[in-house]
C-alpha cells in the first residue's frame, strides 16, 4: 500500500473551492513531484498534510497512521506530525545558528543532549555544511540557508519531507546544482520526498514520478519524466511542458488533410484509430520537430528568422496560421538557413493528435 | 491572501476552546478601553453634558471669549508659519546635503539632526536667557555696545516662539527628504539631462516634485507638533500675555486651583484645540493617499551629486553658521548659566562657580523629580513596548474582528494633544469613576502609556510584518506548541524592535512636560516640570544647571541606545 | 559605406577604490558604430560596459582617449573636452525604465520637447506621433504608475524618439520584462529603427538578446574588448574560450593530437571521428555546442549513456568520453535510454589553445568590485 495517501481532499476558502475530492498517493522511497500552475491548490494540499489547514472533507494517511480524517474525527495537530518541510522561503530562523536551527526538532522532542549533537554533527554532514555549524543564517548564501533548512527537514524526519517550491529564489545556475544535491541526499538517505512546484523543468529534473495539476486543481496525469515528456496524456500537458504549435486536421473522403484556411494539404502520416471519431482533431507539434525539406509537399513562407545563438527561431507563415520553427546549430550546419521571405517545404515529425479545442468567443 | 489567514486557519486547526489567541485579542481590547477610550470619552461627556444634559453652552461660552480667539488664532498663526519655514529650512538643508558637493556631509547630516533629540523647552528657555526683551545677554550687552535704548531683539514675541521651534522641528522634514533623496532612483534625473535639461531645470522639474510627498509628509507632522506644542508658547509667551491653545489650557487650570469648574472649562478648550489638530489630520491624511511615488527602484547607483563651484565654501559656512546657532548656542548658553552665580551677572570665568550644581544635587525636590522621571521612563517605557508588542501581534497576526479599531485606539493617543490627554487622564482618575490617582505619580504614568503607545506599536507591527508566517510555522512542524513558537521564534526575533521600542518611548518620557505639567502633584514633580518650575519661580541659574543635567542624561543615554542598536541583529 | 555615427579612440576609464585598489573599468576600448546599425556591447558583469556607456552618455568622465558622436568630439582627455550629456543629442533608455512619475504619459513624452521651447502644436504633433509609434494612444493623461512595466518602457522609448536623435543608447532596456514581453520589445524596438534610422548602441548581459537584435556585437571581459563581429560569426567561430562559453552554451573536450588524429583525453585508443586542425599543439581544448552534436546509434565516438535529463524543450544526455564527459542535447524524438550504447559525431567544432589559470583569478577579482 501506498506510503502517503490522500483522500478525496475537499478545501474552500469561503466561496473558493480550491480542491475538490484531491486524491493522490506516494510509494515510499520516492520522489514526487506535484507540477502545476500557481493557485492550483498544491501549497494548499501540503498545508493540509502538514496540519496548518484543516480540510473540510477527507482523509490523510501517512504510513497506515491517520493524521486526518472527518468522518472520524481525527486531526493530529501540526506538532505532532513529525514531517519534515522546507518552505519557498526556506523559513530558517536568523536568530539561531545552524547547530540550533537543525537541533530544534529534537529539542521538542526532548532527545538527549549528546545524541543530538551527535545527529546534529552527521546530518550537516549529509549537506555539506559541516564547516557552517555555529554561523548564523544571515552570514550563508541562499543555497546555504536552503541546505540548514533541508537537514532540518530531515531532522524532523527520516521518512518523509515536504519541499514548497523551494528553489525559485535561487539564480538558475544554483537551481541545478540544488536539485542534484537533493537527488544525492534522497538516495542516500532513502526519504520519501514530495516536491511542490510550478517550474516544469525542476520537476522532470528530480521527480521519479510525477503528477501534474490544472489550474482548476485536478490532476491530469501522473507518470515518469519519460512518461509525460514522450506520452503526454492529454493537449493540456502537452502545452504545459513547451512551446506547441497545433494545426487543425480535416477528415475528407476518409483521408486527413490539413486545413490551412485557404486550401488542404494531404497529410502523410498516419493518424491514430483512437482519434477517428468523427469529432475534429488538431495535430500538435513542437518547434524543433519541424525541419526544412523541399521534397515536402507541404509549403510556407519564411516570415521573420531570429538568431539566438544555440537555434533559429522562425516564424513561419502557414496558410493563415503563423507557427514556430527552432532549427538547432547541428542542423543549420548541415541543412543550411532559411532566409527571411523564402518559400520553404516543412515536415512534421513526431506528431501528436488531440481534440480540437472548442474556440470559445 | 494566503498569509492574511494563515493564523485563522491555525485556529481552526487547533479547534481549542480559549487559545492563546483568543486571550491576547480580550486582553489588548481592555487594556485600550480603559487607557484610551475612558478618558477621552470623559473629555467628551463633561464639554457637552452639563448635569446629565447635553449642551454645547459651555464650548460657546468659550467661543465668545476674546481671550480663547485670540488663542486660538495664536495657534493656527504659530502652528502656519513655523511649518512653512521649517519646510523651506529642511529641504534646503536636505537638499544641500543630500546631493551636493558641500564638505563634511556625512558629518553634518548627523549634527542636523541634534536638535530633534533636545527638549525644545530647553532651547526656548537659552533663547529667553539670550534675547528677553529686558534682561537677555545679547540684548543687553548690544544696547551697551551700540548705546541703544531699547533692545534689539525680542524673543517674546510669535515670531520669537517660531524661530525656537523651527529650529526644532525642521529635523522632521529634513531626515523625510534626505532619505527620499537617497532612494531615489538617479536614472530619473539622469533621463532629463538626456531629454536635453540642464542642471537646475533637473533640479526644479524632475528631483523636487519628485520629492513633494516627502515633503508634506514632514510639513504636516511639523504642523501638528507645533499646534499641539506646550514648552515653547509657555515660555517665551507667558510674560507677554501670548497664549496659544495649549498654554490657554494650562492657564486657566492653574488660575483655578484645581477646582472642577476649571477642568471643565479646560474640557471645552481642549475640544476646540482637538477640532485644530483633526483638521491638520485629515489633511494629513489626504495628502498621504493621494501621492506616494515608486521612486525607488532599479540597480543601485550612487546619485550623482551637484557641482557647487564657487558657492561650495559660502554654503559651507552658511550650513556651520546654522549649526552654531541651532544647536551649539542654546547649548552653550544653558550651561554657561549653570554655571553663574547669580542670572544677571556677566558671564565671564569670575562669576562661575558649582554652587547651582551642589544645591540641585542636594535639594530632595530636585533629585526627586530626577528619581520620579527615571521611574515614570522606565516603567511607561516597559509597559507601553509590553503592551504595543501585544496589540501589534493581535492586529498583524491573529487578526481578530475589530482589528481596524485596534488599530486606531492604539495611534489616536498620539495624535491628540498631550494637553487634552492630560485633561482626559485628569477627569477619568480622580475620583470620579471611583478611582482617584490624583497627585501620585500613577496618573502621570497612565498618561505618559496612553501618550507612547502608538510609538512600541508601531515598531514592533513593522517587526512582525518582517517576521514571515512560514518561520512560526516551521517550528510547529519541527514539534512546537503554539505557545512554545511564540517564545522560540516571534518573541526572539522582534525582541531588537521591542528594545529599541523602549528607547523610543523612554527618550521622550524623560524629557516630557507637556502633560506632567498638568498632572504633577507636591511630590510627583519630572524633571521637566521641575526646571519648569524653577525658572518660574525666577531660579534662572538652578534651572540651567538642571537643564545640563537633563541634556548630559540624554545624551548619554542616547550614547547608550546607538552602542545597543548598533549591533544589533535579527530581523 | 555608412557614416561613422559614434566613434570610440583608445578610451580608457581608471578608477581609484579604497578597499581593492585601482581598477581599470575600460580599458584602451577602440570601435566605431555606423549610421544605422544596431550594435551591442556584450558582456560579464564587471566588463566594463556599462561604464562605456555612460561615458557616451557623458555621466561619466574619461580617463583617457577621445569619443566622437556624429564626427563631433565629445570627451577628449587630450583637448581637456567634455560636453555635457544634455548637449549631446541621444536618446537613452534605462532599465529601470526612469519615467517620471509625477508626469501623466503625455508630459513625460513631452519633456525634451518643451526643454528644447519647440512650439505647442508642434509638441502636440511629435508626442502624438512618437505615442502613436510606441503603441500608447489613448493612454495621453494616464500616470506612470498605473500602467504596466511594458507600457512604461514603452513611455521611455517614446520619450527618447520624440526628439528624433541621430543615436539611441539602451542600457539593459529589457530585463526587467517578463520573458515573454521581453521577446516582443525586441521586434518594437527594431521596427522602431527601420522607421526613424537612429543608431543603437545597446548593453545587455544577455547574449541571446543580443544576438537576436544586433548588426554587430562587442564582447568584452574584465575592461578589454574581446572581439568584434556579426551575432553569426562571434557565435561559431568565437575567437577564444571566453567568448565561446559567454555565448550560448559550450561543452569542451580536453584533446590530444597525435599523427593528425585527434583522440579525447584518457582514451588514446579510440580517435575521434575528426580531421586535426591546421597548426595543431599537441594538446588543445576542442569546443562545440551541446545541440551541434550529432547523437546516434553508430554514428562516429562509440560511447553510452551515462544520465539523461528531460529539459522541457529538448533532451539533455551526459556521455562519457575518454576520462571526461560530454554534454549533448537533441529534440525529445531522438531518445536513448539511460545506459544505452550510442555514438557521437562532431561538427565543425573550434580549437583553442590549453587555458592558463591566472586569467580565470583576475576576473573574480573584478567581480568583487
């Protein structure tokens, strides 16, 4: 059975539902990452697992115990939840030093004195913050800070922590190495890690699976990186993970065509058989799974080309539709550039079929 | 919006019958009713209830008195020019000093703001002592000079009473300005010169109404003051018959004796002298919604700073020539009088002598007065940062309903003048609600917490603001109680807000007459109402010598609170 | 050939600090910017370019060397010349975009124009011109505050065309914008020059903007010019490490040649599939671009996949090769599990000699300052 569950969540703040029967589960040992946009309700599911807000409805299990359940009654309070947590802002208090920073769980949970030293002593190990014991926090870098808060994290607990989006305040180049750090003290440690994010990228970077959010605070998919990045479940996910074009399919005669306004090109591929329920479909692609080819039947014009060093970035006119084309420097050194204004003949690979969306007014 | 419920919800999570947060709210809303709202309403019932009746005969009584028009008229004439002047003397200063090339201005900076830490009593008091239409040393010794036959200079007079407290309340606008100066984005001057402006237009288009809420924001805290102020009026103006509101107030209560008919006539005036002061307030506060510049903003850039060329050195001067007469010669004048063995004789090295000293060190009235004003500091200073550090948590964290009149009860003190709060502290504690601290020292200390309230809570609101929810939250997961995060995390962390708190309210409490003036009895006399009193009873020299005492006390105590805040760390 | 509109002559900026000693900030810069032209001076913080900028600007002095705008001197250490940025005739836009906020859009807009005593109508004509450009019509009495950053850059730009300068200086005009909004203001701004001509010289620490803007690009470091070029020259054929690994991202190879064969460091076994360069050492740094490798089942270096990482745009691999390790990146559709064989090929990559150590301690002296 799954190490943490979560059952049918209902949370409102007055007249805003912000999760409605959430349920969501976490096997032990791993690394979760809950993606989605801002005020889709996931800082609100941590705060409930937590018990710094109460659920109107559901259940919360944590290892077979119930911190929360209202039909039952149950609601363990926050301190004795014993889960660890790293906040955005990490939440280290300035005024004590590192030692007493990550010693206060145990301090609460009146452990002897020599054993906290002694855990104190292997956990900053752990974190590489051995040489910081006695510096206050106002005297660390913030990946430092991130780092006390992180073995205070785990001094509350081995089993299972809880991280809320807590690189965004980190400069890009940081941010990476953090995840990596985290990973590392996550594999040696064994923990059962929940990542809260908005950023994407963090998330394939470190989730060993991943469940995805809406802004409506639903979950859409729940998978590997490999799972969401090659197999996205719905056009949803596929737009929340990159830039997507979509061009419209026509079923004419029992053949796909594409609809570029003014005519219908065949389409080669071959669409799948789920699709094909008479409701119209749109065909998504990224930029850089289009290429230049002339043998392509499928022609447009070049309207503005942009050199960003690593890739040009096209913008390509379609029939009526302007899409987006990235040709990376491997390719623009053996296909050649396309030239502002030029006729070009375009493929599509790796294509993904969806449900148009309704155009709404 | 999710941090303005986090305490909410942790309530809710709790689910406890009486939590902490529920006696806190009860506790900050009694203390307040019966500090602020008592006497105030008492102000309020004996002007307008005439033996249970309501009336407004008594504030038309007042009205019809040519003597309370022309204090009234006084007021508003003192309060205008001394905030028009003090509003020209800061932003020039703030502007000399702030962005241009003048020597010494980090110093100088610092000295400009001396005067706002000195009791202007005391000022007026070396200014009298200077230039008294009949007996001032400079008059005196310029008659002699220049054979005239009257003297030149007459401090006693309006325009006396503004000079002193414009050098004293132009601080208000200059550090406003000074810090705006400093934040100020330079890429918005830098832009006008771009546009083709040259210097001065820059200065006069772009930097100067760029600075305007600064500006009124300093102006108006100077009008309020100076409407609201006692020492100086009293002082320069008694002799002459120029009353203002305040000095009006003391006036007829003393003339009284104490009787009831004299409060209630005080009661009235001190309506029409909060009528003053709330109309300078709501203009107060319509300037500062209307305005408020983002001027800060962008990379840090030192500012470019304004090549004075030849003017550099006269303006130099000019800046040391103010100094002197602001800061050093009322200085040097109160201890030079100290000094002499009697007022009237020369002030040359043969006359000194310790006498004042010895006899002020010696007198019980006198060093009571220094015992009664360090335990009334001390202990307003303690119980108001107490008592603040508690209504700014329930406003800024538990935010019960009601937070608004919070609020507003806890910084509506302030704005009333000390006067009226003494006349309300005076009708609430003497017997008339059954408790009677007339004459003790409790009624001055109830005053002087109603009085500095508003400045704990302040402090230690912008405290909290800075104390994230997330830090009291982490150490309930980490296995606090509710009551254990507050003594673990909050309390540490503001406790620098809370000390400098204290400073802030025991700096001005020991230095206070305003309201002591009103409330002292036989054996309850501060400090300030002691050198008041010797000079009134014409002990020109004692009441020197106290004053030095009094400015060595706050300067070493102002010693004392930079070396402490220094240091300091936490939020 | 296009006239030279601002010309920089062996311009040089010391300045004197109290705690790291002196520094020099500009070091002997010399360049030319023609009429027309969208030039941008690239760089680490702590290059020195936004000192050389200010020093066209005229906020700051020069120590050394001589600026001409439009032929005219403007500073000039030798004749004692300094005119003042007021008389200067350029237009300047700053990050903090430095509208003033006391002024409704119109008034802003309006400024150089009434310094400058141009006649009322004429006022009204220009501004609503220089509005109607900018994309703010309609927004004349509306203040500073209540729009949004975009529309307040959009403010400065209109201000800084109003008076039609001959040259347009930007210093980071972009970043405070969101990316995205940051992506359309590049093309505003380019529009905005193919109608009124100016010249740009724009600062900027962000290279891909740079390069998606600029005629030509500087790229300096620690106060000296590094090299001057076209966005598609300075990019694939950088002139040395800086600048390869400034712009865009770089993967380097520790190689050795030997016999005209070039095998990677650690692995003298497998020779990379890869012709040695003219005037090759025996030992050199070989660098290219993660997304310029070709990754494929057979193709070229026979390695395996030792990490893989989703990006969001692409798929970033980390292979090994001889005793290092290479970074690559190809489109989602080329994948190869974790531990899978798979080859590398090289294209047209760059050759540089072995780096020395002291340059690297000098430039984190500088980012001290």
């Amino acid at each position: 059975m799954a190490y943490v569950r979560f059952e049918n969540i209902s949370v409102s703040y007055g007249d805003n539902q912000v999760l409605k029967n959430f349920s969501l589960s976490l096997e032990k040992n791993e690394i979760m990452c809950l993606v989605g946009p801002s005020g889709c309700g996931k800082t609100t599911l941590v705060r409930c697992l937590l018990g710094l807000t109460r659920p109107d409805e559901g259940e919360i299990y944590v290892d077979d115990k119930c911190l929360f359940s209202s039909k039952r009654r149950i609601n363990v309070p926050a301190e004795r939840r014993g889960i660890g947590i790293v906040f955005q802002d990490y939440a280290v208090w300035p005024h004590l030093t590192v030692k007493d920073n990550v010693a206060y769980p145990m301090r609460k949970q009146r452990m002897k004195k020599n054993e906290i030293d002694r855990r104190v002593k292997d956990v900053l190990k752990q974190v590489s913050m051995s040489e910081y014991i006695n510096h206050l926090p106002g005297q660390l870098s913030g990946g430092q800070q991130q780092r006390v808060a992180i073995a205070r994290a785990l001094m509350s607990s081995d089993d299972l922590i809880v991280l809320d989006e807590p690189i965004t305040n980190l400069d890009a180049k940081l941010r990476d190495q953090m995840l990596n750090e985290i990973r590392d003290i996550q594999r040696n440690i064994g923990t059962t890690i929940f990542y809260i994010t908005h950023d994407q990228k963090a998330a394939l970077h470190l989730g060993d699976q991943l469940a995805i959010m809406n802004g409506r605070g639903e979950l859409v998919q729940i998978g590997s990186d490999e799972d969401i990045i090659l197999r996205p479940k719905s056009r949803f996910i596929f737009e929340f993970i990159g830039v997507t074009n979509f061009i419209p399919l026509k079923l004419v005669n029992s053949e796909y065509k594409l609809d570029l306004g003014r005519e219908m090109i065949p389409w080669p591929e071959q669409v799948p058989d789920t699709m094909a329920h008479g409701k119209p479909i749109e065909m998504g692609t990224r930029p850089n799974d289009i290429t230049f080819d002339d043998a392509s039947p499928i022609k447009a014009k070049v309207k503005r080309a942009v050199f960003l060093g690593s890739e040009y970035d096209y913008f390509i006119e379609l029939g009526n539709m302007e899409i987006r084309l990235q040709q990376s420097t491997l390719d623009a050194a053996l296909v050649g550039v396309a030239k502002e204004g030029s006729e070009v003949g375009l493929r599509f690979l790796n294509p993904h079929y969806y449900e148009a969306k309704r155009r709404e007014a | 919006m999710i941090n303005l419920r986090r305490n909410k919800d942790l309530a809710a999570v709790e689910g406890r019958r009486i939590g902490l947060d529920n006696v806190m709210t009860a506790l900050a809303f009694v203390l307040l009713l019966v500090i602020v709202v008592i006497p105030i309403s008492m102000i309020i019932y004996n002007a307008f209830f005439h033996e249970g009746k309501f009336t407004f005969n008594l504030i038309v009584e007042q009205l019809t008195r040519s003597t309370t028009l022309s204090s009234m008229w006084n007021t508003i004439k003192i309060g205008g020019l001394v905030t028009l002047f003090g509003t020209i003397m800061g932003v020039f200063y703030a502007w000399l000093l702030g962005r241009s090339n003048i020597p010494g201005k980090k110093l100088m900076r610092s000295l400009f703001t001396i005067p706002y830490m000195f009791p202007p009593f005391l000022g007026a008091m070396a200014w009298d002592l200077l230039l008294n239409g009949r007996s001032g040393y400079l008059n005196r010794w310029m008659m002699q000079t220049f054979n005239l036959s009257s003297a030149p200079l007459n401090i006693n007079t309006i325009w006396g009473i503004v000079f002193v407290e414009v050098s004293y309340y132009f601080p208000f606008v200059f550090m406003q300005v000074v810090s705006a100066l400093e934040r100020m984005d330079p890429t918005l001057e830098e832009s006008a010169r771009i546009a083709g402006a040259k210097q001065g237009t820059v200065i006069r288009t772009i930097t100067l109404p760029l600075v305007v809420p600064a500006i009124s924001a300093g102006a108006l805290l100077i009008l309020i003051s100076s409407l609201a102020h006692f020492g100086v009026p009293a002082i320069l103006g008694f002799s002459q018959g120029i009353f203002t509101l305040p000095t009006r107030i003391f006036a007829v209560i003393s003339r009284s004796g104490g009787s009831f008919e004299g409060i209630r006539q005080a009661a009235a005036l001190s309506i029409l002298l909060v009528v003053v002061v709330a109309l300078a307030l709501l203009l107060q506060r319509k300037v500062l919604s209307s305005g408020g510049y983002d001027i800060i903003k962008g990379k840090s850039m030192r500012p470019t700073l304004i090549n004075l060329r030849g003017a550099r050195i006269p303006l130099f001067i000019l800046a040391l020539v103010t100094l002197a007469v602001i800061v050093m010669v009322p200085l040097i004048m109160i201890f030079l009088v100290g000094l002499v063995r009697a007022y009237g004789l020369p002030l040359i090295p043969a006359n000194f002598t310790l006498a004042n000293y010895t006899r002020i060190l010696t007198t019980s009235g006198t060093l009571d007065s220094i015992k009664n004003s360090l335990i009334l500091a001390i202990s307003a200073g303690i119980i108001s940062m107490t008592l603040g550090t508690l209504i700014a948590y329930v406003v800024q964290k538990i935010k019960p309903r009601g937070t608004g009149v919070l609020e507003i009860l806890s910084v509506l003190p302030y704005s009333i003048p000390g006067t009226v709060l003494a006349i309300g502290v005076i009708l609430a504690w003497s017997g008339s609600l059954g408790i009677n601290l007339y004459n003790t020292l409790w009624i001055i200390l109830v005053a002087y917490i109603a009085r500095y309230l508003s400045f704990s809570m302040k402090t230690s609101s912008a405290a909290l603001l800075q104390v994230h929810p997330s830090l009291e939250e982490a150490a309930r997961t980490c296995g606090a109680t509710h009551t254990e995060s507050l003594k673990d995390i909050t309390l540490p962390l503001i406790r620098p807000a809370m000390i400098s708190g204290f400073f802030l309210i025991f700096l001005p409490a020991m230095r206070e007459v305003t309201t002591s003036v009103l409330l002292y009895g036989p054996y309850t006399r501060t400090l300030g109402v002691q050198i008041y009193s010797l000079r009134d009873a014409g002990m020109m020299p004692q009441a020197a010598a106290l004053g030095s005492v009094a400015i060595v006390l706050i300067i070493v105590i102002n010693a004392i609170v930079n070396a402490i805040t220094a240091d300091r760390k936490g939020v | 050939m296009a006239q030279v509109q601002v010309q920089l002559t062996n311009v040089t900026k010391r300045f004197v600090t109290k705690t790291l000693g002196d520094i020099v900030a500009v070091d002997d810069f010399n360049f030319e910017v023609y009429e027309g032209e969208c030039f941008s001076i690239l760089g680490p913080s702590g290059c020195g370019k936004t000192t050389a900028l200010r020093m066209i600007a005229g906020f700051e002095d020069l120590t050394e060397g001589e600026i001409h705008l439009g032929g005219r001197p403007v500073s000039s250490s030798r004749k004692n010349l300094y005119v003042p940025p007021e008389e200067r005739d350029l237009g300047m836009v700053f990050q903090a975009f430095a509208v003033w906020p006391h002024k409704n859009v119109f008034e802003n807009v309006a400024y150089p124009l009434r310094i400058k005593k141009v006649q009322r109508a004429e006022i009204e004509r220009r501004v609503k011109e220089a509005l109607h450009h900018t994309s703010l019509t309609g927004l004349e009495k509306t203040y500073p505050s209540d729009l949004s950053g975009g529309q307040q850059q959009r403010i400065a730009l209109a201000r800084s065309i109003v008076t039609n300068p001959k040259v347009m200086l930007l210093d980071e005009p972009l970043s405070n914008l969101d990316p995205h909004l940051r992506e359309t203001m590049r093309f505003e701004l380019k529009e905005l020059q193919s109608k009124f001509g100016f010249t740009i010289i724009f600062v900027t620490h962000d290279q891909s903007e740079a390069m998606a803007i600029s005629d030509r690009m500087l790229v300096a470091d620690m106060g000296k010019i590094m090299q001057i070029d076209t966005p598609e020259n300075l990019y694939n054929r950088p002139i040395n490490r800086f600048v390869h690994s400034f712009l865009g991202e770089s993967t380097f190879l520790n190689v050795v040649i030997k016999d005209g064969k070039v095998y990677a460091k650690g692995d003298m076994e497998h020779p990379l599939d890869l012709e040695a360069p003219p005037n090759a050492e025996s030992e050199m740094i070989m660098a290219t671009r993660p997304n310029a490798i070709e990754l494929t089942a057979d193709k070229g270096y026979q390695t395996h996949v030792q990490t893989r990482i989703f990006l969001t745009d692409r798929t970033e691999y980390v292979v090994p090769i001889g005793n290092q390790t290479l970074k690559v990146q190809t489109p989602h559709r080329i994948t190869f599990a974790q531990g899978e064989s798979c080859s590398v090929r090289f294209v047209e990559p760059m050759w540089y000699p072995v780096e020395d150590p002291e340059a690297e301690k000098e430039r984190q002296r500088r980012q001290l300052i």
